[in-house]
C-alpha cells in the first residue's frame, strides 16, 4: 500500500461494503504467511523461524465512515509454513468460519515482532541480529 489508507480503499471501490464478505460487517482481514529465504535466516537472531506471518484488520474506527487499521500484527514461524488440512468428515458441509484470523497473542514456536491493536501499538523488545525493529533490521525486506 502506498499512502493512506482511505486512499488504498478509493483506489478498488468507492463502497468500503463492497471489501466485506457478502456487503455485511465492519470489518475484513487478511493473512499472508511467507516462508523466509535461507540466507535471510541467516541474519535472524533465531534462524529456526523458517516462515514470517503478516496480519491486518481494517474496518471502520470509532467515527461512523472513518476506515481505519483496526488490528496489524507480524509474527516469526518455526516449523512447517504450509500445515496440512484435517480432511472434512462431510461433503459437501462448508467448513465453519473462524471469528477472527488475527494470531493470539502466544502460541507456540512463534515470536510475535509486531502487534499493534487500536489504541496500543508493542514492537518486541528483543533485538534482531543487526539491531533495530523495522522489518529490514529483522534480515526479511530488503532495504533498497
């Protein structure tokens, strides 16, 4: 995204209804869970995490028709990125949708990086390898 948000929103709808799954809620959120490179494991205090998760809530703040990041979250992964599905015991029985894809605040094998909910904002206090907390100090986005 680059610039504002309700400038990111203008640019695909005029209708922030139209971003919502069937035009109900307040809110949409998305996850992208990438795996990280080997050499950039390299650089991470903790080469282990093998894959980095990013997470964001956006939806409408505390003025009615006001968009704004409701949640953002950044989070290091040890283990297996792409974890298998339970296979479903009916078909064709749609699978139950969870409330929330925003991570809990602890679970295992994970280190959160970044959580930043409305009204509060946390970045870790532990250090990457080279020092700092942007996401290229933390060895995964180049600096160009």
């Amino acid at each position: 995204m680059n610039g504002d948000l309700d400038g990111a929103i203008g640019e695909r709808t005029q209708n922030f209804q139209d971003l919502v799954w069937g035009r109900r809620g307040d809110r949409f959120e998305l996850a992208v869970e990438l795996e990280i490179p080997e050499k950039r494991r390299q650089k991470i205090a903790k080469p282990s995490y093998s894959t980095v998760r990013y997470e964001v809530a956006i939806g409408q703040g505390g003025n009615i028709g006001e968009l704004s990041i409701l949640a953002e979250k950044v989070l290091l992964k040890e283990g297996e990125s792409n974890p298998v599905e339970d296979q479903r015991s009916l078909f064709p029985v749609e699978p139950t949708a969870p409330e929330t894809i925003i991570s809990s605040i602890r679970i295992k094998k994970t280190k959160t990086v970044i959580n930043k909910v409305v009204g509060a904002m946390t970045i870790t206090t532990t250090k990457p390898a080279r020092g700092g907390t942007t996401l290229s100090n933390w060895g995964l986005v180049d600096q160009r």
